[in-house]
C-alpha cells in the first residue's frame, strides 16, 4: 500500500512541478500578491487634499488653514471662492473633505463665544472620509484647547495607549493576515483542480483501472494542494517577520501544526469542489466563488462580531475564521498554548467533516 501510495503521491506532485511556469506562479504570485496588499490596502488615510472656504479671512481663519495645510495627513489645500466652487471641488473628486469657515469665526473667537467649523465630507468615500473627519476634529480641538486659558485646576487628561500594536502599523497587520488568507486560496484552487484536470485531459478513465484503491487516490489528490497551502502561508509568515519586522511572539512550535490543520480543514472544500466539476474552468470558478464568503465571514476585512447573529453562527463553520485567530495571536497577542489549542480545536471536525463529505462524493465519481 504504501509503495503504491507513494507513486501515486509522486505523480501528482510532479504533475504541478514539472512545468517551470507553474511553479513561478505557486510561489512567486503570493509574494508578490503580499507586497502589492502591504502598500496598497491600508486604511490609513493620507495625502488627502482639503477644499477650503474661508469667508473670515481673520487671524484665527489663518491659523486653523495654516494647521490643517502643516498636518501630517494632507497633501494640498485648495482654496474655493465661493459655495459654488467648493461643491464642483467635491463633484469632482479633488478634494476628500473641505472645511467651510463663516465670516464671523474670528470674531466669536476674540468675543470668547462658540465658533463652529463646518466640514463637508465625500460620501462616495465614506471610509476614508470618517477618518479625514476625525483627523480635522483633532486639529480642531487642539486650537481650541490652545486658546483655552491655564487654569488652576487642569482639565483630566486623556491618555491613549494601543495595546498590542502600539504604533498601530496597518501593514503588520495585513500581511500577518494575508499569510493565511493566500494560503487557503493557493490550496484551494490546487485542489479543485486536481480531478476536474484529469477528466478534461482525459487521463480520468485511468485512476479507474489504476491498481489503487479510492482512499489511495484521495489521498494523493489531497497532496499538491496541502503543500501549496502549507508553503505559501510559511513563505509569507516568514516574509512578515523579516521583510516587513512584524513582530512574533506565539508559540513556534504549535504553529505548524496550527498550519497544517488549517490547511487539511480547506482540503476537503476544495476536492469537494474538484469531484463536482467536469472542467478546469469550472472548478476555477468553484474555488474563487467559494473564497469569498469564507474571506467575508473571517474577520480579515470587517469583525464577525459586526455581522448579523445567524451569519456569526455561520462563521463558525469557516475554518479562515478560526486560523485568523491563531495568526493575530501570535504575532500580535503572544498566545500561549491553551490560547492556541483553543483557537485551533474548531479546526479538526471541519477538516474531518469537510474530508469526509469530500471523500463520499469523490467515491461515487470512481464507482
């Protein structure tokens, strides 16, 4: 048995290998897929450019302008001429925000009377504009708290403090991430490509009259797409550690084996969907729309605790969602291994689970 096995294993490790471009794209397109994600999706909003109103013209007009031009986050200021032009400004996506000043502002300063800042914000870019509100409210405040007489008795102070992620780097924890979402997707599509290609090549017929049992051939079609997965996700968890200095502070040694399960968990789905598809087109297609919801129900883009309580319980079935848990914590919680077994336990009934279904179908294909 294993002499036959490990033939068959052989087979369909050099069935992938053996051509020399798709070995660039199994392991060059996570790298850079990870380099392009690291720098481009971020949440951090910068080099906005801001319209700006100023119907006031008086000395404290000048001085927010000024604090807002000399802000870390903005890139040009444009100055309007009336409500007209500050509109077309926005219409026109030249600007993100613009701040609106009434000719009164410096006055109701001087009179030590409220002064109010109206800010016009892009709603066709919601996201970034929350964030460039909350930007311009901070320089904001902090002209108000600079024209706010010492008193005798100050104010409580708040101060802030990020835990985990002290200085708050958006790229530690994309790429972190990324080193599980790539990986799934890498063995995902191996996978269902895997019998959905010898049915198109026509080389199906064969496994039938081939001298080893179903549970032989499943597990040699289950052997590519593991170690893609596996060495995709290692590859990019080493490039987050010493590309991009994301700190890890989990447990070393349950962390493959943490791996590996995720990977065994995202195995099944994907031979499942290789035994109902009959071409390489379709299990293409079954693999990225089958990515989706599990990317969507994770907690990589949006938090699940955000999401609707029966989509919550649905999550639970989504093995990213688990390992996500397992990734976060050990680069960012220092996870100790009660953490991590319990993060990673969800993960051995949907592996046997998925495995299992997977199986049955593949089964009746062969019979």
């Amino acid at each position: 048995m294993w002499a036959r096995l490990s033939v068959a294993i052989w087979k369909e490790m050099v069935s992938y290998l053996q051509d020399p471009t798709t070995r660039r794209f199994l392991i060059g397109a996570p790298i850079v897929q990870t380099v392009l994600f690291a720098y481009s999706a971020t949440l951090d909003v910068q080099n906005i450019d801001v319209a700006v109103l100023d119907q006031d013209n008086g000395r404290w007009s000048h001085e927010l302008v000024a604090r807002v031009d000399g802000a870390w986050f903005t890139d040009d200021i444009i100055t309007a001429r009336d409500s007209g032009e500050l509109e077309e400004l926005i219409t026109a996506r030249e600007a993100l925000v613009a701040l609106r000043l009434a000719p009164d502002f410096s006055r109701l300063i001087d009179a030590g009377l409220p002064a109010t800042v109206q800010v016009l914000v892009d709603g066709r870019r919601a996201n970034a504009g929350q964030v460039a509100t909350s930007y311009l409210g901070t320089v904001v405040d902090e002209l108000g708290a600079s024209l706010v007489p010492a008193a005798t008795t100050q104010p409580p102070l708040l101060e802030e403090r990020h835990w985990f992620n002290p200085n708050l780097n958006y790229r530690w924890f994309m790429v972190a991430n990324l080193s599980a979402v790539l990986g799934m997707m890498m063995c995902l599509v191996v996978t269902s490509l895997s019998i959905a290609r010898e049915r198109e090549m026509g080389t199906f017929d064969q496994l039938l009259v081939s001298p080893i049992s179903s549970t032989e051939i499943i597990i040699a079609k289950t052997m590519p797409g593991m170690m893609a997965g596996f060495v995709v996700s290692l590859i990019i968890t080493l490039l987050a550690v010493f590309a991009f200095g994301a700190p890890y502070t989990g447990q070393l040694l349950l962390f493959p084996f943490a791996l590996a399960l995720f990977v065994l968990s995202v195995v099944g789905m994907g031979l499942l969907i290789s035994a109902l598809c009959n071409t390489q087109q379709q299990a293409i297609m079954g693999s990225f729309f089958s990515s989706i919801p599990f990317v969507l129900t994770s907690g990589f883009a949006t938090p699940v605790e955000n999401m609707p309580e029966w989509l919550q319980w649905g999550a639970e079935l989504n093995p990213l969602k688990h390992y996500l848990v397992v990734v976060q914590g050990s680069f960012f919680k220092s996870h100790g291994v009660a953490d991590v077994v319990a993060s990673i336990w969800p993960l051995l009934p949907l592996a046997l689970g998925s495995l299992a279904i997977a199986s049955i179908e593949v089964r009746s294909k062969l019979a």
